[in-house]
C-alpha cells in the first residue's frame, strides 16, 4: 500500500483508520482524531496533526503504555502487530544471544519499576547494541525527562510508518 497524500485525503474515515490507525501502536483513536482535519496539504502536515494531538493530551503515559517491550511477550508468543514485528525483527531483536535476552528482560523489567510505564524506543534507528546501552542509560533518568523522551520515540515511530504508507510528493 502505497498512496500519495491526495488518496488519503480522499479515504473515507473507515479506511483512513484501517489504513492509518497503527501509526501510532494500538492508538487508533489518536487516527481518528486527526480525520477532521483534511485535506492535509502534505504528509508533513498530517504528521503535525497527529504531534499535536499527542502533545495536546492530560495524559501521554497511556500512548507508552501501548507499546509492547522490545523482544518482550508479544514478541515471543507471536502477536506483535506487523508494524512492530518488522522494526523489531530489523534491529535483531529476534538475534539476541542468550546473555542479550536475559539482559533486554532485566532492564526492561527495571525501567518498568521505575518508571510505570515501558521503555519505548525507535527500533529502526538502531542496532540491538545499541538498544541495549540506551535502555540501560535511560533507566537512570528522571522520570519527567523519560516520560518526554518515550513520546519523543514515538514520534520518529509514528514518522516512519507514515513514510512507509504515504508517497512522499516534493511539489507539497
Ligand atoms: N517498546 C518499544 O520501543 N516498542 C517499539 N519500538 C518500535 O520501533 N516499534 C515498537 O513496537
């Protein structure tokens, strides 16, 4: 499925959701929101919708919280959504060694403690390396910054998957 950003403004809500509704993981609504708001004039403009309906929420906890761990339960038993299956199988989570499998529990289990909510990260963007420093620092954090941060990954997510959906046109 690739369309440009002519043939979403032309999906009638039912489909906009069904084509659109995981851009942001198990936050169909956030989808439905932002339909009100066509035509958008360019991809950048529907992704400035969504950012600024998450921004404008009481609560950004609940959008984490919709997040499976990275090689976490979902991931094992097989009922990731295909959007998350893919960037976890891209950044090696499912070519952990055994040592890197316990670790990824442990510290995902950690930053949940701390935190009440999970690590959320772009998993495209990096390596399993890479994601494994980074969990590990970002448990020493604060928990407002972290907050922030994960909404913040969610938002290079939410980016990638409207790229992978919606052609990118360089006259809008
Ligand atoms: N926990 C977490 O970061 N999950 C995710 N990251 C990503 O890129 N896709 C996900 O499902």
């Amino acid at each position: 499925m690739n369309m440009d950003i002519a043939a979403v403004n032309a999906l009638p809500y039912e489909d906009f959701v069904d084509i659109l509704g995981n851009v942001v993981e198990k936050c169909p609504i956030i989808t439905a929101a932002v339909w009100s708001g066509r035509p958008f004039l360019s991809l950048a403009a529907l992704e400035a919708a969504i950012s600024e309906f998450i921004d404008a929420l009481p609560e950004s906890e609940g959008i984490l919280r919709c997040h499976p761990d990275l090689a976490g339960r979902d991931h094992q038993s097989g009922s990731l959504t295909r959007e998350s299956h893919d960037e976890q199988a891209g950044s090696g989570m499912g070519a952990l060694n055994s040592g890197e499998a316990s670790r990824m529990a442990r510290l995902n289990q950690e930053y949940k403690e701390r935190f009440g909510f999970p690590f959320v990260i772009c998993a495209r963007m990096h390596d399993k390396e890479n994601i494994l420093r980074q969990l590990s620092a970002r448990c020493q954090n604060e928990r407002a910054v972290e907050r922030a941060r994960g909404i913040e990954e969610v938002k290079k997510i939410c980016h990638l998957r409207l790229q992978s959906l919606v052609l990118t046109d360089s006259r809008l």
